[in-house]
C-alpha cells in the first residue's frame, strides 16, 4: 500500500534533488535495510541539529547527503523526540501523537513545498515515556491538533526519509541553560530505550543582519564565524559553562542570535548526554547562506 508520505513525494518533479534524494533511499533500503536499535547497540546518542532556512535543506546536497549518511551511520531509533526552535512554550507540551497536519511555518518558497507530508507512525508511546518522567508540577501538556514544525519535519524527512519511525515534539519552554539541562537529563533515560532525542536550532541565526550578497554567494559574515568558532572550541572542549555563558561569552552575540530559540535546544541535547562536559562529535558543518549549519551527536 502507498502511503500518504510516498505519494505526495510522487508528485514532486523527477528533476528536483530531493525527488533524486528519496529515489536512493529507497533504492538503498531495499537493497541494504537500515537496522533497527536493539539493547545491545547501547543508548542511542542525543543530536543538536541546525535544520537550515525553511524547506531550502531540500534543494540542496550538501544538506541532503549528510543528513542522510548521519542517519544511516546510527541504529534505526524506536522512536524520535524532537524539541524545535519553532515551538517556544511553557509549560511543557507535546505534539500531537497522531500527527495532523505538519505545520508550514516558513513563507515565500514554491508552493509544493506547502504539499509535502510526512506521516510517521503512532508515537503514543513515547508519549506516555515522556509523561511519566515529567514530575507533576511540570506535567507535560499534549496538544491533539498540534502537528510538527518545520525544526522537526525538515530534517527528518531528510534523515528518515521513509517516514517509518514515529515521532513526538516537545516544545521548548525556557530559555535558561540550567532548566534546559536538567531537562535533558530527565530525557536521557530514553535513550536507553532506543529514542532518539534530537535538540533542533541553527548555530547562528542572524537573519535580520544577512545581506543579499550572503544570500547569493555565501558569504560568512564575521559574527558568524566568530561565534561559531567559540562554539565549536567549547564543545570540543566539554566546556558547558562556557556555552551557559553565550549571552554575555560569546563573539558575535548579538549578531548571531537576536533571539536565542535557535541556540538553546542545544542544552537539552548535551542534558541528555551520559556525560554532557564530554567532548562532541561534529556531523555537519560550514555555512548556508552565511550562518553556520554545525551539527553534532552526544554519546
């Protein structure tokens, strides 16, 4: 049977990269099934993944390759809890376990990219894991009509393009490292499990300072590389006071994040770390349209 997912990827031209994209996929696991976590592979580890400008990762292989490799280089999880830039709100809430739609939270592009679907199974289940970590004060919220955002459905499409692993977002709800922290280490349990908890933001975010050149050519603006040298210094480094710190530490703040949505999740993923002060993993990095696209995996 074709599922809602695979036939709307139908409808998107033959020529497009990412049409190519989900083409290789499927090639790939048909020829080569991409294996399911088992107890034995250990915790799965916690990514922090800057998911590009809106659906723009689509159109692009220096984002659809690596993304894809990222994934394949894992166990398949059981599941994936994604807490987005796009989804700021206290108290803590949960999407929908059954999807509705996703959300298109991004204007200005071709309108197929307002027809995309990604239908991933039932996650009630996660559902349920996450509520049961969660102390009663901060009972996390579900919200039965609340679909994914674009932090969440973009990559993932990317990554787990067979739409075959379910997914559940929790919103982001403060921007302070500390509360962050320890709420991922209330998610690091999950792990255990085989659940893919994944922080999704951008390393710099600076949109309102970009120019046309940046967009048209690249170009890196200083505040950008500026901070996203400081950052990759103190992950490299297990230095997690120092990144606490960005506000007031980093080179290239205000610049690089105006608003700090994008950054924060990074704090649930190195809270859900078995060791959040160990040194990272780098998965992805360079620059899209001037800001920094580093990505990285916590064991």
């Amino acid at each position: 049977m074709t599922s809602t997912t695979s036939a709307a990827d139908a409808r998107i031209p033959a020529s497009h990269p990412f049409a190519a994209h989900a083409r290789r996929a499927a090639a790939a696991e048909a020829a080569d099934p991409h294996r399911g976590w088992t107890p034995e592979d250990g915790p799965m580890p916690s990514l922090y993944v800057s998911h590009g400008g809106g659906p723009m990762p689509f159109e692009s292989p220096e984002w659809l390759n690596p993304l894809r490799r990222w994934a394949r280089s894992l166990p398949k999880p059981k599941a994936i809890l994604v807490v987005s830039a796009h989804w700021e709100s206290a108290p803590l809430s949960l999407s929908a376990a059954r999807a509705p739609e996703l959300v298109y939270d991004f204007g200005g592009f071709n309108p197929m990219y307002y027809e995309f679907r990604y239908d991933t199974p039932d996650a009630g289940e996660l559902a349920r894991q996450v509520g049961a970590m969660m102390p009663d004060r901060e009972r996390a919220h579900e919200h039965n009509s609340r679909g994914l955002d674009h932090g969440a459905w973009v990559p993932l499409k990317i990554m787990y393009p067979l739409a075959d692993v379910p997914v559940l977002q929790l919103s982001l709800p403060t921007e302070d490292p500390d509360q962050l922290l320890a709420l991922g280490a209330r998610l690091r349990p999950l792990r255990e499990q085989g659940v893919l908890v994944i922080g999704s933001g951008h390393m710099t975010h600076g949109l309102p300072f970009l120019t046309r050149e940046m967009f048209t050519e690249n170009k890196v603006p200083g505040w950008s590389a500026d901070f996203d040298a400081w950052a990759a210094d103190a992950l490299d480094r297990g230095d997690v006071a120092e990144l606490a710190r960005f506000r007031s530490a980093a080179p290239g703040m205000p610049f690089s994040h105006p608003t700090v949505e994008h950054f924060t999740p990074l704090f649930v993923t190195l809270g859900a770390a078995t060791d959040p002060t160990a040194p990272v993993i780098t998965k992805l990095e360079g620059y899209s349209v001037g800001l920094s696209r580093r990505s990285f995996q916590a064991a």
